[in-house]
C-alpha cells in the first residue's frame, strides 16, 4: 500500500524567516525610493521649481508695499532702482471705514467659515465610507466602489445647474423656515456652499482614503475583532490613528481648494456680504478696468497667508500622507 509524504508547510520558524524576508524586501524598497527623492539630482531640481514657484508670490509681496503711483509706472523687479514702500495698501483693505474701500474683514471671516465646515464634512462622510469599502463585506460593494470612482469623471460645471435648482426648491424654503423659527439665524447661509463643496469633495475623497485604509494589515483588523471590537471601534481606535496622515493631505487639498473658489461661491452664495468669500470680494476689486492695483495686491497677499498657514502647520502629516504605500510590493 503506498503512502504520499506530507507537504512541508511553512510553520513555526519557517513562516518566521518569510516574514522577516517580506520585511527586509519592503525596507529595501524604501531606501531605494527615498535615496532616489534625496538624490543631488532631484534636489537640485526641487529647488529649481520652488524658485520659479515662488517668484510671482515674491513679485506680488514686494508690489503689495509699494504706493499705487510706483505699481502703475515700474515693476516689482526695479525695486531698487525705484525703492518706495508703504503699508497704506494694508490699511486701506483691512481697516478703512470708507464705502469705496474693500473692507476684507468680514470676507475673510466668511472664507474661513465656508473652508473649515466644507472640509471637515467629507472628511467624516469619507473616512466612513473608505473604511465601510475595505473591511466590511456586503453585497455589490465593489460595485459601489466602482460607481463612487466614476463620480469623478463628471465635469463639476454640469451638476452646478441642477444642483442649483434642487437648492431653489427644497433648501431655500428650509432656510427662509429657519429664519422664522430662529430669527438669529440668517435667511442667507452657507449651508449651500458647505453643501456644495461636500458632494463635490466626497468622491475623491472616499477614493482616496480608502486605498491608504486598506493598505492597514489585515492582522491589526482581525486581532481587535477577535477581541470582540466593534466596527466602530475599530474605526475610531484603531483605523483613525493610523490614517492621520492621509486624512491631513486630503484636509489641505480640500481647505485650499475651497478657499480658492470663485466659481460654486458665485453661483451658491447669493453674493451678499454675510455669506460671500474672499475670492467673490477679490474678483470685485479687479474692476472693469483693473484698477486699484495696490489694494488688489495686498488683498491678494492676505488670502494665501491663512493657506499657507494651514499647509505648514500640516507639512509633516503632508508628506507621509502623500508617501503612504507608495513603496509597498
């Protein structure tokens, strides 16, 4: 009668030594791509884009001090040759009482209220969501998968219409409701913009989280289920902390890119001064003529600061953000 040798599987300290190799492999991995990012070659090229990223933000800080007669007859760059420098332009924009000066502050307050909500709502819709797509199995999910990521094929500029007119119908009346309810709540809102920005952010945003979601180890996510954590425990214990960095990238992309809107505020905002951006507020000061330029210059120069702010404050989560499984075989 003949007999059929087992296969050798790998146990004990064999499972141990291709654990090991899978770890020394992914660590070669990462040297090699971070020798390549800290190379002399890219170095040097980095530098090279940051100096011609960075000129017109120069030009435009050097102009922002300068008096209106010097901006209308020289350029920023004859600095030296026509020196002159002024905080007139920041005054004016910033504290003038005057109808005819822009008086940014309120626009400013708006801006920053549209961003922080209209970021901080996809976010908490996304990370759900991504986490629901990578680790809970239910019917058609990689379906709906596929149809959240064709979302973001359609051009922004077709949903702005219907979109608007479902706000005119069902959002409008429940907002002119509120206001009669609670008159300290204003008829004009943000819930439109916030609204807005949400729909448009959540695609890319679920797209995005969800590959760095599921790219934690599978190990980490059985090993608190064993332990008889919930789904939303795990979430908010263990898949949360872990995805800090991917959630500050998209939160810089997304702040920045509602707080450069001009085109959703223009349509969804209504333009009054209680609910319009910076950006609506900067695109009046351009005039038909383009006029004014000193105060448009130190009115520009205001609104990157709060960005800029915001993306240094996040820098580090940024870049590991953007490095997240990048290396992974």
């Amino acid at each position: 009668m003949s007999s059929v040798a087992p296969a050798d599987l790998p146990v004990g300290e064999n499972l141990g030594s291709i654990e090991a190799a899978e770890r020394t492999e992914y660590g070669t991995k990462t040297a090699r791509v971070k020798k390549r990012l800290t190379s002399r070659t890219a170095t040097v090229i980095a530098l090279i884009i940051a100096v011609l990223w960075t000129i017109p933000t120069f030009g435009l800080l050097v102009s922002s001090f300068r008096p209106a007669e010097l901006i209308r007859t020289t350029g920023w760059w004859t600095i030296f040759q026509n020196p002159g420098f002024t905080l007139d332009n920041y005054r004016e924009v910033l504290f003038s009482t005057s109808s005819s000066s822009p008086q940014l502050g309120s626009y400013i307050v708006n801006s920053i209220a549209i961003a922080l909500i209209a970021t901080l709502i996809p976010l908490v819709f996304a990370s759900m969501a991504a986490y629901a797509f990578a680790w809970i199995r239910f019917k058609w999910v990689n379906w709906l998968f596929i149809f959240v990521f064709a979302l973001q094929i359609i051009p922004l500029q077709m949903a702005l219409v219907p979109l608007l007119q479902i706000f005119s119908t069902w959002l409008r009346p429940m907002q002119a409701w509120l206001h009669d309810m609670v008159p300290i709540i204003p008829e004009q809102n943000y819930l439109p913009l916030w609204l807005a920005h949400s729909m448009f952010a959540l695609p890319l945003a679920i797209f995005l989280l969800h590959n760095f979601i599921a790219e934690i180890p599978s190990d980490v996510i059985e090993a608190a289920r064993v332990d008889g954590a919930t789904h939303g425990q795990i979430f908010f214990r263990i898949v949360l902390p872990l995805a800090t960095p991917a959630l500050a990238s998209f939160a810089i992309f997304q702040f920045i890119w509602v707080w450069n809107d001009l085109l959703v505020a223009l349509i969804f905002s209504g333009g009054t001064q209680d609910v319009a951006p910076l950006t609506q507020r900067l695109a009046e000061m351009v005039g038909t003529r383009g006029q004014d330029w000193q105060r448009l210059t130190a009115a520009a120069f205001i609104s990157i600061v709060i960005p800029l702010g915001v993306f240094f404050g996040l820098q580090r989560y940024f870049v590991r953000g953007l490095l997240a499984g990048s290396t992974k075989g």
